[in-house]
C-alpha cells in the first residue's frame, strides 16, 4: 500500500497509476462484505502514514528532510 500511496502522490492522474490502481482494487476488497474504504484512499493513508514516520527521523538523509 504504502508503494502505492507514493505512485499515487506523485503520479496523479497518469494512465499507469490508474491502470495499477483498478488492476490491484479487487485485492483490496475485504474477505467478507463491502469494502470500508477504497484501494486508492487505503493507499494514500499508508503513503502518509510513512511520510510522517520518515519526518519523524529528520536529518538522518536527504529523504527525512523532503518529508519534513
């Protein structure tokens, strides 16, 4: 999800995203019932989740400062 999330926020609206995005909604899908949220909204969760973890850790790379 997280690998995703960043094809996502920085590929928005590229066919590929949206061709990965509708090839991997049916794993995304709960084992029973409706799903609570959409693959695309999962995605962005875990991508954000991660930017927050990676500013948490500012000055180790070049990375936690672009997070930050």
């Amino acid at each position: 999800m997280e690998d995703l999330g960043k094809l996502v926020r920085k590929g928005p609206g590229l066919p590929f995203v949206d061709a990965t995005i509708t090839a991997m909604t049916p794993g995304c899908r709960r084992p029973s019932g409706p799903p609570s949220t959409s693959c695309e909204e999962r995605a962005r969760a875990a991508d954000l989740y991660w930017i927050i973890e990676v500013a948490s850790r500012r000055g180790e790379s070049p990375a936690t400062y672009r997070a930050f």
